[in-house]
C-alpha cells in the first residue's frame, strides 16, 4: 500500500458508484478529425468519482471502501488491483459475472492541465447492491455516492438516510439516479455544470437543492471560488492558486477530501471547504493520476497555514 498506514480509530468512508480503467495520455495539442499524435507520456490507472474520491480519502488517512460493479475479467482485476495498493478495500455486486467494465480514453493537454474524457459510464447499469450492503455501511462515519450504477445508489442512500449517516453527494452532472439519491443527502457538491430539472444556473439549482430539504450545498468552479449555502446561509471561499498541469480527477478529490474532513470531530463548513480546495489544487498541480498523492496524509490540509 503506498499510502500511510490505517490506524484503528481511522475514519471510514464508503463510496458509492463508478470504478473504470483510465489509459491517459498528455498531448501538447489534442488530435483533430482523422489525426494522429503522439502523446509525451502515459498513464494507466483506475478511474470514476467515486473510486478517485476513495483513494483520496484512504490517501489522508482514512479506510475506504469502494461499492462498484465490476464483475471478472482482466480489465476488472486491473481495476482492483490498481485501488488495493492505493488502500481501497473493493466490494464488487457484480462478482462471477461478465461486464463491460467501463475504460475511459483521457488525454491531458500538456499547456493547460484541461482533459477529455471518453468513457461508457454507468449510469444505466443494472447491477444490484450486495446484499450486506447495510452491514457495509454500519461503521461508516461518511458515504459518497456519485449516481452510477443507479440501484446500488438508490439503497445506500436510503440505508444512510435510515442510520443519520453523512451523505455526501457527487453531483457532477444530473444523472437518472439522483432523484432518487438527493432526497436523503444531508451533503450535495456540485460542479458548476450540475443543474437540477428546470434551473438555469448553479445558483438556482443551489436554491432548489435548498429547498428539497438538502442541509448543505457546495458548488464548485475550477480555479474560481466556492459557494456554499447551509442553514439559511451562504458564502464563498477561494482557492489556492496554484500552475495547473493536469487537471484530471480534481473534482473526484475534492469530493474525497470533503468526505474525509466531514468525519473530523468539530470541523466547521468553512474549514472543509478550504482543505479539500487545498487538496483539490495540489492534485491540479502535479503530474500523474497518483504522483500527487504523495504527503497528503498529513493535518496541514484541512487548516490553512
């Protein structure tokens, strides 16, 4: 495991949703209509928000466990194993069968850090929960569910909601699920390309998550600050600046941390906002879909020097 150790009084986490395989490459420009370019360099790795906001999670300290649907195949086993050595324990709905395990075609732009993506997803999975999937969520002191693999996503929300468990939501684009899912999260972190059924922009869909009963809504915008609106109230706070060179997974950390600092005892909106922006910035500024996670277990995150 390359990340620190687990302590026994770890915070767990649980994560909820899309696991993929992830061959990126950095291109100093991306390939036009019938071009072909060689890429500077390549990564392989395991991919999807809610695997990425687990390994963030299990790279601050925490023990993480990923939901997914995977089924058997080498394409899955690279996934697994790929997640055991960053420290997530894999629970597969999906185990004895054969799926199209999702693998994503990312490529980084080298000047900027901006990537595309290419991938099948899993938003219309059919993959059901485990059936101990209330006893996976009895210690957990956070869930994150990102809204693939909408059945799986469905339960543990309501299962979460059952136990007054922290329910963070992924919520980067609108997906089938998450009308399904946002009615119990006590948590949603938007994107700021996230927008609920009939709103024009992230401040309206800010106001009627608000209205729908979600205690706290965060809204991303990159290198911009971020919004936030709880309990009648509502701010912004900025980001550090930082020389972006990949910005691929920044959210995923983001929404990692966030889960992270959620479990910390007496930790403030403020305080979480700030660190996981502090952890979402570092990301953008190193190379590598794992490089970076290097000396993040460490209290520095979450308050501000």
């Amino acid at each position: 495991m390359r990340n620190a150790p687990v302590s026994e009084k770890a915070p767990v986490g649980v994560f909820v949703g899309l696991a993929t395989l992830d061959v990126i490459h950095r291109v100093a420009e991306p390939p036009g209509v019938n071009e072909k370019v060689t890429a500077t360099e390549q990564f392989v790795a395991a991919g999807g928000p809610a695997a990425n906001a687990a390994v963030t999670f299990a790279a601050l300290g925490g023990d993480a466990m990923l939901v997914t649907a995977l089924g058997d195949g080498p394409v899955a086993d690279l996934i697994r194993a790929d997640l055991a050595e960053y420290g997530v324990r894999v629970v597969d709905a999906a185990t004895g069968t054969t799926r199209a395990v999702p693998v994503s075609a990312v490529s980084v732009v080298e000047a900027t850090g901006d990537r595309s993506v290419v991938s099948l997803d899993a938003v219309n999975s059919d993959a059901e929960p485990p059936a101990d999937l209330d006893d996976l969520l009895a210690g957990a002191g956070v869930v994150l569910v990102d809204g693939h693999h909408p059945k799986i996503a469905g339960a543990a929300a309501r299962l979460a909601a059952a136990r007054h468990t922290t329910l963070v939501v992924d919520a980067g684009r609108w997906k089938p699920a998450m009308g399904d899912v946002i009615p119990h999260a006590t948590d949603v972190v938007c994107s700021n390309d996230f927008r609920t059924p009939g709103a024009d922009d992230s401040r309206s869909t800010a106001a009627a998550l608000a209205r729908g009963g979600v205690r706290t809504v965060v809204t991303t915008h990159g290198p911009d600050p971020v919004e936030w609106w709880s309990g009648g109230q509502s701010g912004s706070l900025p980001v550090p600046p930082v020389v972006a060179v990949d910005t691929l997974g920044a959210g995923d950390a983001f929404h990692g941390a966030y889960a992270y600092f959620s479990t910390q005892t007496g930790t403030a909106l403020a305080e979480r906002i700030e660190g996981s922006a502090r952890v979402a910035a570092h990301r953008c500024s190193v190379v590598g879909p794992r490089a970076w996670l290097s000396g993040l277990p460490n209290d520095s995150w979450r308050r501000a020097p």
